[in-house]
C-alpha cells in the first residue's frame, strides 16, 4: 500500500511537470496508440520503456525496468521500486527524467510519419514511457522537445507546445535636407561616407529559462564590400531598453572567422535578468567607395543559431533562423556640358554641394582644371541619396557666360517591408536653375546637360578712323604711279 501511495505521488508530479513545463502531454494505453497533434513537418519522434509493469488505469504495479534502460543504467539507477518511492514532486520527476536520459537503450516505436498535421506512434506495451526527438533529427529552425514522462493508459492525443525563436534585420533612412528619419525598415539609401545604423533583433524562445543548459543567442552578421561595420559601434540591449547590457554578457569576434563580417555571442540569456523577450544588436557601418550603385544595391544578411535542445545540460546543440537581408541604395548624377548648339564644350569646373537641415551646405564633389582632364565634358558625381543639391559653376570656358547655380532634389522609393528589397523609383527634380534629368533606375543614373552662351560681341571705337587712312594712303600710292607713267610718256615724246 505504502508503496501504491509513492507511486501515486510520483504520477501526480510528472503530471503538474508536463501540465506547467512541458511542451505536450502524451498518454497512451497497452498496445495502444498516442496521436501527437500540433507539430511541426520534419519531426522523429521516440518512445523509450523506462518501467514495465501491469496497468490498471492510471497506475502501474508489479513495477521493474523496462526495455527503453540499458543494463548500466539500471545498475547506476538502483532499484527500480526505490527510485519510484524516491520521486516525490515535480521537480524529482524532472530531474528524473533527464537522469534517465543517459541511459537510453533501444526506442520501443518510432516515427517521422507526418500525416494531416499528426504525428501516431501505435503498438506500445504496458509501461512507463519516455517521448522525445530522436537525437540529430530536429530541423534546423526548430528546437527539441522537452522529454516527456508518463504511464500508458488509455489511447490518447497530445498537442505539441514548442517556442521558436525568430530573427530580423533592419535599417534606418534618414533624409539629410528635411532631418527625417524612419523607423526601422528592410531598405533605405544614403551617401558614400554616411554612417548607416542597422539592428538585429532575436525573439528568444519562451520556455529558454527551462532549458538544463545555458541558453546561447548567435548573431551572424555580413555586409557587402560597400559598407564598412564600426565595431565599436556593437551595442547589446534586451527588450526594449534604451541601455546596453554589459560587456561581460556577450563577446564579439570581428573579423568573424566563419566568412561574416562579425559575430555576436550572448553567453546565456538566462543570466541577463528578469524575462527577456528579446535580444537586440545595433551598430552602425559606413557606406564606402565599393558601394554598388543603383537598384543591385548593397545587401546585408543576417541569421540568428539558438540552443535547441532544453535537455541537454553542456547545451552546444543549436538550431538556426532563415536568413534575412536588407538593402543600402545609393545613386549618381552626370552632368554633361554643353554650348547653345549642343555641342560639348570644353574648359568647364563644377562643384555638387548638399543641402542640410540647417540650410548648410556639404560639399559632395568639386572638379579643377588643373587636377582633371582639361577637355573634360562630363563630370560624374557618385554616391548620393535622396535629398536636395546644388550645383555651381566655377569655371567658366573662354567666351561663355557663367551659368547660374541650379538647385534640384533627388527622390526615390523603394520597398521598405520585404524579404527582397527593390528600388522602384528614381528621379531628378528641378527647383531652381535650367536643368532636365533622365533617369535610369537598374544603373541608379540621373543625366542631365547644362549649357554655356557665349558673351555679346559688341563694337569698339576709333576703328573706323584706321580704316579711312589706310584707305586714303592707297589711293594716294595709286595716283603718283599713274603721275610717273605719264610725265615718262611725256618726255619720250
């Protein structure tokens, strides 16, 4: 009786253990069936005897090891009646059942059948049994089930509760001229040598505080040639706080040895503190000299390894999150110079400046005669975003008129909730000044001409005065020949 009543204890702990940590719940009779519901495609699920014995209801007398124990577990176990009568509550349970875990022999059934969302391991003799993911066959993006302990009763379906963790990148935009910066989006575009913020966000698992092991987060972050990270820039923050978590919570390998730019390893997330729901990476890069213009843009990926397994106590075992990107655009203006006819003309300078907020001006590009090609008639300006520019002449070709600074803004869309990013749109818009663009989206190319008038040619005077003199002494020359020809006719007459 005495050891009736400890039995009857010990169920009732395993039953408060799977009503409150565990992620299903599954009963099965002799030589019956458990039908798991709710799970995921991809899944192999085990069935381990850990006692035989007789089942009447939901008890099992005549108790001893079942075949699901190796002989060495049995010796290192004891008794299989006093192990029973030593699990008092819930928490013996659970310590149980990862005791027990280590000494595993042959699975009594078996399956990875997956049919109309179920997953039914039948065939099942009278005994205590162990449920869980066979070892190496959790897909990747999903994480290991709590093992489960219960005596096989009645037929019965169970539903699977798991928690998966997710990842996502983002980007802020930021418009110079006006000052206006978005909120974290999939897309964005800035100049060359612009500091770009980016954030990581990993949505933990719910049940990560359960796990036996450490809980380990794993950002693995890579960007395009065209952005350089500042890694002193890497900030960690738990769920929504504005302050980083210290130094000693996590590490830092840049250059990552795995071919990503950098890695971010949070230790534990359960030694963070109260309930973390997720864990954010933010940094900053600078969009540099590689950067690829137009709608290929710069693309930057992401992906997030997670412990998988809440039983394993060295942890180490780790599932992975799909990849996720962002894309930095950025585009260029050609200005090609030109006379009142069309005709390139040659012996022009000019400087790009941008319009800040404040109404100041930074210089994006200025050319010199003396640096460039003196023929030059196209003068390049790469690296820009959206905003507002003006362009100024400060050379001017012999003869030609100087021509008036013209203002103009670049606008652009682009996709800012998407899994693949796209530049939709791109223009060049006058506002002040004679200018017309093309655009070109694929290239990221705004082209426009500017023209050159050439300078009145207007009359100088005493110039008539020359003229007459030379005119008079001419006449004068041509009357004394005639004179002489004539007195010499004269004389030989």
């Amino acid at each position: 009786m005495k050891l009736f009543k400890k039995f009857a204890s010990f169920v009732l702990a395993f039953a408060m253990v799977m009503a409150i940590a565990m992620p299903s719940v599954v009963k099965a009779a002799g030589n019956g069936s458990i039908t798991i519901t709710k799970a995921k495609a991809g899944h192999t699920f085990e069935a381990y005897q850990i006692f035989a014995g007789d089942v009447s209801g939901s008890t099992l007398s005549n108790l001893k090891w079942g075949s699901g124990v190796t002989s060495d577990g049995q010796i290192a176990l004891g008794d299989a009646k006093a192990k029973a009568n030593s699990l008092n509550n819930s928490s013996d349970a659970k310590d149980f059942a990862y005791e027990v875990s280590k000494y595993l022999a042959t699975a009594a059934k078996e399956t990875n059948v997956f049919t109309n969302g179920n997953y039914v391991i039948d065939g099942l003799a009278p005994g205590y049994y162990l449920v869980k993911d066979k070892d190496g066959t959790v897909p990747q993006e999903q994480t290991y089930t709590k093992f489960i302990l219960e005596v096989v009763g009645t037929d019965v379906s169970a539903a699977v509760k798991s928690s998966v963790p997710t990842s996502e990148k983002k980007v802020k935009d930021t418009n110079d001229t006006t000052g206006e910066t978005t909120g974290w989006q999939d897309s964005a575009d800035y100049d060359i040598g612009d500091k770009v913020p980016f954030q990581l966000t990993g949505n933990v698992a719910d049940d990560y505080y359960q796990y036996k092991g450490a809980y380990q987060l794993v950002f693995h972050d890579t960007l395009s040639d065209g952005l350089t990270v500042d890694a002193n820039s890497v900030k960690v923050y738990v769920n929504d706080s504005d302050t980083p978590v210290s130094s000693d919570q996590y590490t830092i390998a840049y250059p990552a040895t795995d071919n990503h730019s950098f890695d971010v390893t949070i230790n534990d997330v359960k030694a963070l503190g109260a309930h973390v729901s997720k864990v954010r990476v933010e940094y900053t890069a600078e969009l540099n000299e590689n950067a690829v213009i137009g709608s290929l843009g710069n693309p930057n990926k992401m992906y997030m390894e997670f412990s998988n397994n809440p039983n394993n106590e060295q942890g180490g075992e780790k599932g992975q999150t799909p990849e996720d990107k962002v894309i930095v655009f950025t585009y260029k203006v050609n200005i090609n110079k030109y006379n009142s006819r069309r005709v390139p003309l040659v012996g022009a300078a000019f400087k790009l400046e941008k319009v800040l907020k404040d109404g100041e001006k930074k210089l994006v590009k200025e050319y010199t005669i003396t640096e460039d090609d003196p023929d030059r008639t196209t003068f390049e300006f790469t690296g820009l975003d959206d905003g507002e520019y003006i362009l100024t002449e400060t050379v001017t070709p012999d003869g030609y008129n100087t021509m008036n600074p013209v203002k103009f803004s670049i606008t652009a869309s682009h996709d800012t909730e998407s899994d693949n990013p796209q530049l939709k749109d791109l223009n060049g818009n006058p506002i002040d000044g004679e200018i017309s663009f093309s655009t070109k989206v694929t290239t990221g190319t705004l082209t426009a001409g500017v023209i050159n008038y050439m300078g009145s040619e207007l009359p100088s005077t005493g110039g008539m005065g020359t003229t007459v003199l030379y005119v008079a002494g001419t006449l004068m020359i041509l009357v004394a020949g005639v004179f002489l020809v004539m007195k010499k006719k004269a004389e030989n007459n």
